[in-house]
C-alpha cells in the first residue's frame, strides 16, 4: 500500500508539469494509484450527450496529478514544504519542516 503525504481537502502548490505554480484544495486522493485530484489543476474536457436534463457538450473538469508533483503548503507560513511527522500525546501530526507549525 502505497503512502501520500497529502490527503482531502489540504492547499498544494504544484511543482511541476504544464501547471507549475498554481495553487489548489485536493479533491481527491488516489493512495493506490499515487495521484491526487487538484482543483483548477490538469484541466481535461469531456464530451457528453444529452441525457435527460443534463444538456450536451464539452464539460471541463480536473484530471489527475501525479502525488511527487504537488507540494503541501503550510497554513501558518503558507510556504510549500515538506511534511515531518511527529508523535504527540499518543496522537501523529504532520508538521512543516520550515516554521514548526502543526498541519492539521
């Protein structure tokens, strides 16, 4: 099983690829493929029919990023970073390797 260091709903900066810079929440976080969803990130249109209510057309939406390529970015400093983890109270937390600052 493979381990990410982001999960749902964390702020990342891309590292890398057509995207580098650009920030975003993590939609969706694929641990067995090792891919993250970002929003506003990957952009790919898909071609749908009419079905029912749903109108036709070129929908836009995310695709998929590969997880080394995306980089977590502090709340407290809000640069991007690499995430330690450390042991408190029984309890794992992440904690940014720049300021110290615990990740929820």
């Amino acid at each position: 099983m493979n381990k990410l260091n982001v999960k749902k709903g964390d702020t990342v900066v891309v590292i890398s690829g057509k995207d580098k810079g650009k920030k975003g929440k993590i939609l969706a976080a694929m641990p067995k493929d090792g891919r993250v969803t970002v929003e506003g990130v990957a952009m790919i249109v898909r071609h749908t029919k009419p079905n029912g209510a749903k109108p036709g057309g070129r929908v836009k939406k995310e695709g998929t990023v590969n997880a080394s390529n995306v980089m977590l970015v502090c709340g407290k400093c809000g640069k991007a970073t690499r995430v330690a983890h450390k042991v408190t109270n029984g309890n794992k937390t992440r904690v940014c390797k720049k300021c110290g600052a615990v990740i929820d």
